[in-house]
C-alpha cells in the first residue's frame, strides 16, 4: 500500500495536502524564537514531509494488521458492525501498544 491508498482503495490523506502540511510545519517551525534551522526551510520541509509519510504508512500498517486479524476469525464478521469495530479498536490499539506508543 502507498501513501494517498486505503486499504479499501479509498484515499487517506493527498500527495499535496502532505505537501501543504509539511510547508505548515517548517512556517510554525521558523515562527518559534526559540527554534533555529540549521538547515534552509525547504530541506526542513522535506524532512518533514518524510517524517510524516513514515507515520502516514505506518498507521497504514497498523489498520491492515487489525483488518487481517478480523478477517482471520473463524466465523465472518460484517465491518460496521458492533462486534468489527469493537475488534478494529482492540487489535489497532494492541499494534499501537507494540510500538510502545
């Protein structure tokens, strides 16, 4: 899965609104007195940028692995259900445990 991809094919977040995001955080950044680049905006921008591309996957990550584990029960459970959503929120907050979050 890429970054803009849901798992059910829907988009996540756009190409240009992570772009838009990252100038967001290198302007708040260059606003704070206390905050000084040693690199120009535009590198601290792309880090950025990589910086959340890296969270954006890795929460991609983390809803395939509940998706699976549903998916993997012995009987079918309907997503949008009750019980789905119950073990949606159980099996992503133990991936998000896992990483010590």
């Amino acid at each position: 899965m890429k970054i803009g991809e849901a798992q059910d094919g829907g988009v996540r977040i756009s190409r240009d609104k992570l772009n838009k995001l990252a100038h967001t955080v290198a302007d708040t950044l260059a606003e704070i007195d206390a905050v000084g680049f040693l690199e120009d905006r535009n590198t601290i921008r792309q880090e950025a940028r990589k910086m959340l591309e890296a969270l954006l996957n890795e929460e991609a990550r983390i809803d395939a692995s509940a998706r699976q584990k549903i998916a993997n029960q012995r009987k079918i459970i309907l997503e949008g259900s009750q019980e789905w959503d119950i073990l949606y929120r159980k099996y992503y907050n133990d991936e998000v445990r896992k990483l010590g979050i």
